[in-house]
C-alpha cells in the first residue's frame, strides 16, 4: 500500500475520535451519511436558525406592532412587515428575533375595540346601541337614530361594511337590547329560546349557574329558575386542550391575558392565528401561513444528521411521538420530539464516548486493512501542520507543514 492510500485510510478511521478541547482539528474526508436534499424535507423540519415565526411575532406584539406579515427568511435573519401606530414599517430581524431596521413604507389602519366601535357610533347620532362580537365581521350593531333601528355590519376597522332597516324604534326592547341589560346585570352566554312577545325566554350564566329567565318587553326579569352549572372562563392553561378537541394541533398561546386569547394554531396544513373569547368562542381567524407535513422516521432522521445529530438510535414510545438517543457536540441526549420534528424535551445525558484507537484499528483489521497509520491536521500559531501518528503506541511518524491557517 502506497503513502498516500496509508493516508487516506488512516484519515477516515481517526475522522469519529473525540479528542481533548485542546486538541488539533480532525480532518473528514468523507461523510458516508450524506443525502441528497429534497424540497419536502426542507420545508418540513422545523429545526433553524434564528428565531422562529411564533418568536418574531410575538417580540413584534410585545413591542407594539400588528399585523405581522413574515415576508422572507435567510440562515440568520427574516424580513417581515408590521403596523405600528397606523405606520406601516418594513422590518429587518436579526436571528435573535430583534428588529435590526425598520423603514417606514405606508399607513396602516387602526382596528378598534369593542366600545371604541360604540363610542363611534354614539357620536354619528346612534342610541340604544348594543354591540355584538361575530367572527371575523367582527362587530354587528343594532341601534337607533332618527326613530329607525337599523343593523350594522361593522368591520375591525370601524367602517360599516353593511345596513339593514329592522323598522322603527318601539318602546319594547329587542332581544338585542334585552342581551345588553342582562350583559349590565352580570349575566354571559345568553341565549334566546322564545322571542315572541309579549315576553322573552333566555338561559343565561352568573356566578357559575345556569338559569332560565322570563323578561317582560321593558327588560325586567319576572321570573328565573336554576337549570344546571356553567363552565367557568377559561384559563391559558386549558386553551391547548380545548382546541385540540376542535381539531387544531401545534398550538402556542401568543396573548394569555383575558378576556381574549390570541393563539397560533395548525388546521390541517394551514397556520392561522386565532382570537378567542373568555368562554373559548372563536371570535377571529386569519390564515397566516402554512405548516409542516408530519415526519417519518427516515425524514427526522435525515434532518438529525443534517443538524450535527450522530450515532442516532430510535426509542419505542406510545402515540405520535418520536424518542431519539444521539451525540450532538460530544453529548450523549435524549430527545423527545413530536410528530413535526419540533423537540419536546431533550436531556443531556453526560458526554458522548468515542471507541479506543485499538477498538477502531481492530474492526477495520478483521476487513483486511494493513499498515494503519492515524493522520491529524490543525492549526498551530496560525500555520497548518499535519502529523502522521502510530495509532497503537501513539508516537509521531512524521510532521508536514501544509501551510497558513
């Protein structure tokens, strides 16, 4: 065998040692796990750097902005547009998930709240206004002006998108306006189940009790009668599970503070960032993106090794989940991840062992390879030197300068 064949050798059986912090550098000439990249598994993994969407979004929020629109990402920064203070900016992130620049490129509409909507109507003239929350409309008003009750569509902008004549302004209150007064007097989740006058019938919740309610056409209740009990508002806590039971998976809550919850969520393969009300109604809904198809074993497997994963061993657990055993940075982890290749929890469980010289020149001698020599390239005091070594006594066979590192 040849010097440079000895070389070659001595390389890729000393390229999986483990050495001292201190140590020179380990040249690989080749890597024996690499796989062609398709653009399915790169839209799929989940693991990258820099921030991630859900981060962005919500440092942006945290700093006043709205309606964050991700328009691009690189290795370690993201573009994105957002709205502040009715300015629309163009934002550049750093990886850290801060804005690195922000340029100012329009105006931006400012949506409003629910009384900020009342407040408006009141001063184009509307009376006896009760508003209602309606998806993503989001608002419809019934109101009176100029004795005529009208219905309108108003959006989260403030502007009426639609308008209906109900008639003229009867002294006997509508359902509508019944809600409002029960809504005043503490009552939520109401619901009509007899319109028809010349007295109303709702089941409504105060205090965690359910009721029955009779009210006359002046909004005055004659008569109630407890029905059952009433699930209490809900918690940050209990919006994952909730949701999941609609169907939605990948959840992360972006606002917890009541009474609404902002969540982003995966339907399908569809993102969308969710407005929920304290009793867990939906109240907005916006597609924001799309997500990741689920992984097979093979697909995680391959995006571990693109990441530094090595020596990866599959665990058998129950559900969707996957259990990994793997060195990455010469630590031995175990890593749970879900179905999307999003770690769960990773343990470290102590350092990664690389075998001994002699168990390594061992198994390559019982395939028939003779004369093995060990082969280190590093740098030192800014010159490149490469060292030939014997791989049972550890002595040095030979020193090359290769160079300037």
């Amino acid at each position: 065998m040849n010097r440079r064949a000895i070389l070659s050798a001595a390389v890729l059986l000393f390229a999986g040692l483990a050495l001292p912090a201190n140590a020179a550098s380990i040249v690989p000439k080749i890597d024996t796990n690499t796989r062609a990249e398709s653009p399915l598994h790169q839209a799929q993994f989940t693991l990258q750097f820099g921030a991630s969407d859900s981060k962005i979004r919500r440092n942006l929020r945290q700093q006043g902005y709205s309606e964050i629109e991700i328009t691009g990402r690189q290795l370690a920064r993201a573009t994105a547009e957002a709205c502040k203070e009715g300015v629309r900016y163009s934002l550049q992130i750093r990886s850290s998930g801060r804005i690195r620049r922000a340029t100012e490129i329009g105006r931006c509409k400012q949506i409003i709240t629910i009384e900020q909507a009342e407040r408006q109507l009141e001063k184009e003239g509307y009376k006896r206004i009760n508003i209602t929350e309606q998806g993503s409309i989001p608002y419809i008003a019934i109101a009176c002006r100029d004795n005529e009750r009208v219905r309108l569509r108003i959006d989260k902008f403030g502007e009426v998108t639609g308008r209906r004549n109900l008639g003229e302004c009867e002294r006997a209150l509508r359902p509508d306006d019944i809600r409002a007064k029960l809504r005043d007097d503490g009552f939520d989740r109401i619901r009509f189940t007899d319109r028809q006058l010349p007295r109303y019938v709702a089941e409504a919740c105060r205090n965690g009790r359910q009721f029955e309610l009779i009210i006359n056409r002046r909004g005055v209740i004659r008569d109630r009668k407890r029905i059952g009990r009433c699930d209490p508002p809900l918690s940050a806590s209990k919006i994952p599970e909730v949701l999941q039971e609609r169907g939605l998976n990948r959840i992360e809550v972006i606002d917890k503070t009541p009474p609404r919850f902002v969540v982003e969520a995966c339907r399908d393969l569809k993102r969308v960032e969710i407005t929920l009300g304290r009793f867990g109604k939906i109240l907005q809904e916006y597609n924001i993106g799309r997500c990741p198809a689920p992984l097979t074993r093979a697909d995680l497997l391959v995006e571990m090794r693109k990441n530094g994963y090595r020596k990866v061993k599959f665990n058998t657990i129950p559900g969707t989940n996957y259990e990994t055993e793997s060195c990455r940075e010469r630590k031995r982890l175990v890593t749970r991840w879900s179905q999307y290749g999003e770690v769960v929890n990773e343990r470290d469980r102590g350092p990664c062992e690389s075998p001994r010289l002699e168990t390594i020149v061992d198994r390559f001698a019982d395939r028939g390879l003779k004369n093995v020599e060990m082969v280190i390239e590093g740098c030192r005091r800014g010159r490149k030197i490469r060292v030939t070594i014997d791989p049972f006594t550890g002595d040095r066979l030979e020193r090359t300068r290769l160079g300037r590192c």
